[in-house]
C-alpha cells in the first residue's frame, strides 16, 4: 500500500492533486465526490476530472448505492481505494513503459550525436566541441541513472506482489 501511495505522489503532475484525493480516500474508506473535493480542497469539477482519471487508471474504484432504483441520478456514488491486486499490475505497466521510453531515448540520443562522439575519439575538440560532450554525457548519466531507479522501483513492486 505504502508504495502505491508512493507512485500516486511521485507520478502526480498536477501539483500533488491526486495523491491528496488518494490519501482521502484511504483515510474515509469511502467517500462521495464532494466529500472527496471537500476534504481534498480542491473544486468539484477538478475533483471529478481527477477521480475518473485514477477510476480509469484502476488507482481507485467505486461502489453504487442506489436509493430507490439504479437511476444513475438517484444513485450514490461511494469512491474508495481500489486494494486489488491489479492495482499493482498497472503500477508495474506504468513502471515498464516509462523504462522503454527512457531507453528509445537514450538510443535516439545516441544517434543523434553520434557523429560528435566519432570526432571526438578522432580530432582534438575546441572549447565548444568539448562542451557539447560534457552535456551529452550528463544526458547520458541521467538516463541512466532514471533507468536503474526504475528497475528498482519494478523490483520493491514485484516482491510487493508476490
């Protein structure tokens, strides 16, 4: 659960909205829409947008209380965390299609300067020259760097499944 609430937190790109919604609904259990806005501080359009995104991420589900038939008017909508297993599953697909970008990235970087790293193992570099090394390096380490923080992420998901 900790690390779910984790990826929730760490994959938010909208100032922390959704990881707010998720922290209130693992701590109501259940919630209504307005409740969740209210309790979130954040607009119920905003909250509503942002709920239907995490339902059709799987990060949470809801559970229908009709009051007299299944009218969807009528009908109560009780939003809560979703604890199953395939919560977990999305996670680690979410975890392996960003790996696979930062690859087809760090591929695509390599052969767009290819021929300034052949250069440079040929012909002494001027000042300029040799700065675009360096920035391509550290682009290079960064990717790195994010590919084998992802593998571990992958790995803590996997034992968590398991």
């Amino acid at each position: 659960l900790f690390l779910t609430e984790r990826y929730v937190d760490d994959t938010e790109a909208t100032n922390g909205v959704c990881a707010r919604i998720y922290q209130v609904l693992l701590h109501a259990k259940y919630a209504e829409q307005n409740q969740v806005a209210d309790l979130a501080m954040i607009p119920m359009k905003e909250a509503r947008i942002h709920l239907y995104q995490m339902y059709k991420d799987k990060y949470i589900t809801y559970q229908e209380v009709p009051r007299r038939d299944h009218n969807p008017e009528t009908t109560i909508f009780l939003w809560c965390v979703n604890n199953s297993d395939e919560k977990f599953a999305v996670v680690v697909d979410d975890l392996h299609k960003s790996m696979l970008n930062l690859r087809l990235r760090q591929e695509h970087e390599i052969e767009v300067h290819k021929d300034m790293l052949e250069h440079e193992e040929q012909h002494e570099q001027d000042e300029h020259e040799a700065e675009k090394v360096r920035a391509f390096k550290d682009v290079r380490n960064r990717l790195d760097q994010a590919i084998v923080n992802l593998d571990e992420m992958v790995l803590m998901f996997d034992c968590d499944i398991r």
